[in-house]
C-alpha cells in the first residue's frame, strides 16, 4: 500500500513535470526573452540616431530594457517575466519611430522647400540671362550676375553633395541676389524707357530717315545693338555693334564708360594707319548740346567739379568680341568697319538713340510669371 | 573530531564561494577595446560598430550591477565573464571597423584633392581666356573673389589631412569642390554668351 502510494506522488510529480511546466511555460506571458522587439527598436533608435533625430528619450528607454533583461536572466527560468523589458523596448521603439518619422518629414518638407526655392531661384536667373541676350545691361549688372549665378550653382552643387544645411544657406542668399539684381535691371529699364526718351528718340530716329533721302545717316540704337545706315528713307544696311561699360548710360564726363547719345557728324576718317582698332571715324562728341549739359550737371553736383567733359568717341573697328569693351566707343567686326568706311564721309551725320521703342523686353518683365512665383516664397 | 572536520570544511567551502570576485580582468579588457575604439574616431567612422560595443559594455554593467546587489554567497560572475569577453570583442570590432573605414576616406579625400586642384586650375586658365575691354579686367574677373576662396579652402582640408582628421577634410574638400564647380559653370555660361552673342553679330549683317 505505501509503495502503491509512493508510485501515484511520483505519477503525479512526473505529470506535472512533462505536462503542467510546459503548459505552465506555454501560458504565461512574457517569460521568453524579447528579443524580436528589442532587435526592431534597436534598429529604428540607430536610424533616428543616423539621422540626427532627438533619440536620447528613446536610447534611454533601450538600455534600461537591456538592463531588465540582463535581471530576468538571473532568475530561474520559470519565474522570469519580461514584461517591463518588453514594455521598455516597446517605449523605446515609439519614441525613437514618432522621432524619426518627425524627423523625416521635417527633412522632406525642407527639401521640398529648397527645392521649389532652388526653381524659383533659376527662373528669376534664366529671365535675367533672357534680358542680357537682348540687351545690353553694362558690366556692372553683368559682374552681379556672373557672382549671383555661381551663388546659385554651388547651392546646388552643395544640395547634390548632401551638404544640407551649407547648401540651404547658400540659396538663401543667392535667391536675394538674383532677385535683387532683376529688380535693379527692372527700375534702371523703367528709367530707360521713359516715355519723354522715348519720344526724343523716335523724333531724332524720324529725323534721320528724313534726312537720308539727301545722305547716307548713320543711325545707332543701343538697346538692338546695331547701326544703322539709312539711305532715301530706307535702311540700307544693318550691323552688330559693341559699346562700353555702361552701354545704357548716356555720357556725361570723361571715363564713365558710356556711350553719348544726340545728333553728331564723322569729323575725320582715321585709316589703316591713324588708329589701333583696324579704321576708325571720329565722332564730333563733345557737341554744343553736350557742353550745355555737362556744365548743368556740374552746376547740379551731379558730377564732381574737377570731371572733364572727355572726347575721342569713334565708331571703330576690332568688334565682334562678344562683350562690351570700349571705353565708350561703338564697335564694329572689321569686315563692317571696312564696308561702312566705304559708305560714309566726312560730315556723315551720326544720331546715336537709346531705342527705337522695338524692344520688348520690358513688357516680358512685366510677366506676372516671375513675380507670382517669387512672392510665394 | 567529526564536527571539527565538518566545521573546516563548510569554512573551506563558504571561503571558495565567497571569494567569488567580477572578472576584473576581462573587465578592463573590454573596457580599454572601447576606449581604443573611440580613440581610432570610431564615433565619425563606425558609429553602428561603435553603439553595439556601448551596448555590451552596458549589458555586462547591468550583468555585474545584479551580481553585486545579490547576496555575496549567491554571486556568480561566469555571465559577467561572457558578457564582458562579447563587449571586448565588439569593441575591437569597432577598432577595427573605424580603422578601414578611416583608410577609405583617406583614400576619397587623396583623390578629392587632386580633383579639387585640377578644377581649381581648370577654372583659372579660363578666366584667364576670358575677353577683356580696353585696358581692363574681363568681367568675368567678377567672380576671382570666389575662385580665391576656393585656395583657403583647399589649405584647410590639407591641414586637417595632415592632422589625420580625413573626414574632416574630405567634407571641406567637396565644399570646395562644390565652388569651384560652380565658379567654372558660370565662367563657361559667361564665354557661351559671349559666343552667343558674336553668333547673332554673324547673322544680323
């Protein structure tokens, strides 16, 4: 009977043994390791980190949950949960994923941003580019414009080369100089296509076909860089021409790189071997209009007193550069020179205008296009 | 005499389970593989190397923080052993991770350089092509302020090379490499319109 008893114990223990543990295992929650779960919030903490997202939140809840796992280890198999360790890593992987999906969007919305910039950026240069092929803006917005693009480019360069930040700075102040350099070249256009020069240039443009039914007229208009010969009303013959610095200007004084703009007459014909740039004709500038208005200018402290009046223009040859160079001068390629040599002399009236009211490229700056998409930003 | 036996040897074995100490050794190994770690700039060049090996020296932290807080007849180090020999093998891995990855940007900074001076003379030589005006500068001359800031910038990379800080220099160098592209684009803009403009001379005659 005692040996019948000690058989049912040692039954029951073994029953418990290979079935109640392994129920017992099967049931309760959290006494495995967790390891799926802190391998995922490991993954996710080191992206956010990666990423320089704000992790320490979550790094902070990863390592105690190591360190919990590290304590269960400890016990004895079937009296360890890791249910804190669990909810440790779980915490860890909210934080560390809200942070870096954060992060990301935040990142995605100021690439977006750069970039829609970036476009607006080289639309405005594109449009400043359009107006340098059309006309002649001086090397002063020219050397703005070179600086401003190069600004523009190395923001881009920097974007490609994921240098973020750097590359964000850049655009900003490239944006601000090609927009500021289109405002300019805007109001300065305003100015040059006042409607009162306008009209004085159509008058002298129309002056100068009626005098052309007795003569050859030279006519030169700035703004189409060309000249101009007029014979019995009608243009005779067209050429590219080159001027100086500031092309648009109209000339004041003595080194100011501009062009003077009136009524003038060739005073002399300089051959082969009487100039530098291949022929040349001397202009009569200064005329009496000229020295009327170099005096009122004077007298206004529009330009400084000691300024001289200058002199020296021609019309010459060695054009065909492909930039503004002369120091005032109206340029011409060499074969032309030779050909309008021919075609004037002595006395040939010269009218020099701005415009000839043809060019539109102030309309195109009006475009709504470009100010629409600047101001959004 | 039977107790007195039993007695030394329940002394001899409390004394053996007593003298249970951490392994102070692997301890400090896997503590100085870290610090070499950090010392070869694992941080900028093996950073995931380097977070693994910080998370096995924390394990066997939390591992000796539980032995210690037992009661000194039931310490065992033998985890704290395996945990401490992991942390020093992941910390040379770091080491040594970092030091590969180190060579390799040496070598990207090396190549950098010479490109960054080829385009650096490149962009020279055109400005240098540049049309000029009467008796001055080409306008493209503008942009020599820019291209001057191209050297400095080269000069720094070169010191932080030489100083064994690649990374450093690689980045100074692509941002060097970044104006100087950038110079040379809007040179080679500024000559296609000059061209551009020398064309539509040709047609208008």
């Amino acid at each position: 009977m005692k040996f019948l008893y000690k058989s049912l114990i040692i039954l029951i223990f073994l029953a418990l043994l290979s079935y109640g543990i392994p129920y017992y295992i099967e049931n309760k929650e959290n006494i495995k390791e967790p390891k799926q779960i802190e391998e995922i919030s490991k993954k996710i903490l080191y992206k956010g980190q990666k990423l320089e997202a704000k992790t320490e939140e979550a790094q902070n809840y990863y390592y105690r949950g190591r360190k919990q796992v590290i304590y269960q280890k400890n016990k004895l198999f079937l009296f360890r949960d890791y249910s804190y360790s669990n909810y440790l890593f779980q915490k860890s992987f909210e934080i560390a994923l809200k942070e870096t999906l954060n992060f990301k969007e935040k990142q995605k919305k100021e690439k977006e941003e750069f970039l829609k910039k970036l476009e607006e950026a080289k639309f405005i240069n594109s449009q400043i580019m359009e107006i340098f092929d059309k006309i002649p803006l001086g090397s002063y917005n020219y050397k703005r414009f070179l600086i401003s693009s190069a600004s523009l480019k190395e923001a881009e360069n920097l974007y490609n080369l994921k240098i973020f930040d750097k590359a964000k700075k850049k655009l900003e102040n490239a944006y601000v100089e090609n927009e500021n350099l289109y405002i300019k070249i805007k109001e300065s256009l305003k100015n040059f296509y006042s409607p009162e020069k306008l009209r004085e240039w159509k008058n002298l443009y129309n002056e100068a076909l009626i005098l052309s039914n007795e003569l050859n007229v030279i006519v030169v208009i700035k703004d189409e860089r060309i000249l101009k010969v007029l014979r019995n009303g009608k243009i005779f013959k067209t050429y590219s021409v080159e001027f100086g610095k500031n092309p648009l200007e109209k000339k004041t004084k003595s080194g100011d790189f501009a062009t003077p703009e009136g009524r003038y007459k060739i005073v002399e014909k300089k051959g082969f071997n009487k100039t530098k740039y291949y022929l040349a004709l001397l202009l009569n500038y200064p005329n009496e209009e000229d020295k009327r208005r170099f005096e009122e200018a004077k007298k206004k402290g529009l330009i400084p007193k000691n300024a001289r009046i200058g002199g020296l223009i021609e019309i010459h040859g060695d054009g065909g550069q492909g930039i503004d160079w002369t120091e005032g001068c109206v340029a011409l390629q060499n074969e032309d020179m030779k050909e309008l040599f021919n075609l004037t002399s002595k006395g040939t009236p010269v009218y020099i205008i701005g415009s000839k009211g043809n060019n539109n490229v102030l309309s195109n700056l009006d475009d709504k296009k470009i100010w629409k998409n600047s101001k959004k930003s | 005499m039977k107790y007195l036996r039993f007695i030394f040897l329940s002394i001899a074995i409390l004394g053996l389970l007593a003298c249970a100490k951490p392994p102070q050794a692997e301890i400090d190994a896997a503590n100085a593989a870290l610090t070499e770690a950090k010392n070869a700039e694992a941080e900028i060049y093996a950073p995931d190397s380097l977070k693994a090996a910080q998370t096995a020296i924390a394990d066997m932290q939390a591992e000796l923080d539980v032995q210690q807080g037992k009661f000194a007849l039931f310490r065992s180090y033998e985890k704290a052993k395996e945990l401490a020999n992991a942390a020093k093998q992941a910390g040379e891995k770091a080491k040594s991770d970092a030091e590969a990855k180190k060579q390799q940007v040496k070598a990207e900074a090396e190549t950098l350089m010479n490109e960054v001076k080829t385009a650096l003379n490149e962009a020279n030589d055109l400005m240098k092509k540049a049309p000029k005006g009467k008796g001055s500068k080409a306008d493209i001359e503008a942009l020599q302020a820019d291209l001057g800031a191209v050297q400095p910038m080269i000069d720094q990379a070169q010191a932080s090379f030489d100083a064994g800080k690649f990374m450093d220099a690689k980045t100074k160098l692509e941002e060097a490499k970044a104006k100087v592209s950038s110079v040379k684009d809007a040179i080679n803009q500024a000559i296609e319109m000059s061209k551009g403009k020398k064309t539509a001379q040709g047609k208008k005659k």
